[in-house]
C-alpha cells in the first residue's frame, strides 16, 4: 500500500475519505499500530449559525432551522455559498454509486 510505504519512509501521513468507513478495516490491518480514526460530524445548529454569520432574529432563527433540519448541517454549502440540493444530491449518487455499488461489485443496481 502506497501510504504504508510513505510512512515507512518518515512520512507523517493524513487519509481521508467520505469512504473512511469502508475502508477502515483495510487501513487498519496496512497501518497496524500507526494510525487513528477520527469521526467528523456535520454543524450542529449552533455551529451552523455560527457559521452562517450574522445575528439572526428569532424568526430567521427558526427559518434557518427549518432549513437545517430539511438539509442537514453539511459545511461545504453553507461556506461556499453553493446550492445545497444540488450538493446533496451529488452526495448521495457519490456515495452510492463511488463508494457502495463499485466496492461490493453489486450487479444489479435497480434491484
């Protein structure tokens, strides 16, 4: 493994990967003793305020997690500025298809 390697060279290495999960089992039987998980969750609604900058009136307030709750509190589309359904739409066909259906070879994607 490229990243076993690395480290065996000194290298102090950082993975990462919507499909960490998955892989951890792998990760862990090449970098045996050598690595850490680190799970990282979305804003909480009080981060996703935070984030979102100015100070809300009650009402923005409760749009916002009106907002929060429909959508989630991914970071990318709030930092960014950029559309969350599309965001989440590209999510969940990545995650299914890149990281479910090519890993477990699973044939028939309709059933």
């Amino acid at each position: 493994m490229f990243a076993n390697r690395l480290q065996r060279q000194g290298f102090r290495l950082l993975v990462t990967g919507s499909n960490a999960n998955l892989l951890s089992s792998e990760l862990a039987t090449h970098l045996t003793g050598r690595h850490s998980s680190l799970v990282m969750f979305p804003f909480s609604f009080g981060e996703y305020l935070t984030a979102a900058g100015d100070q809300k009136t009650e009402i923005e307030k409760r749009e916002a997690l009106e907002v929060y709750a429909e959508q989630g509190g991914y970071p990318e589309p709030l930092l960014k500025k950029i559309d969350r359904h599309d965001y989440l739409r590209t999510l969940l066909q990545s995650t299914l298809y890149k990281d479910i259906i090519k890993r477990f070879k699973i044939r028939s994607v309709q059933a």
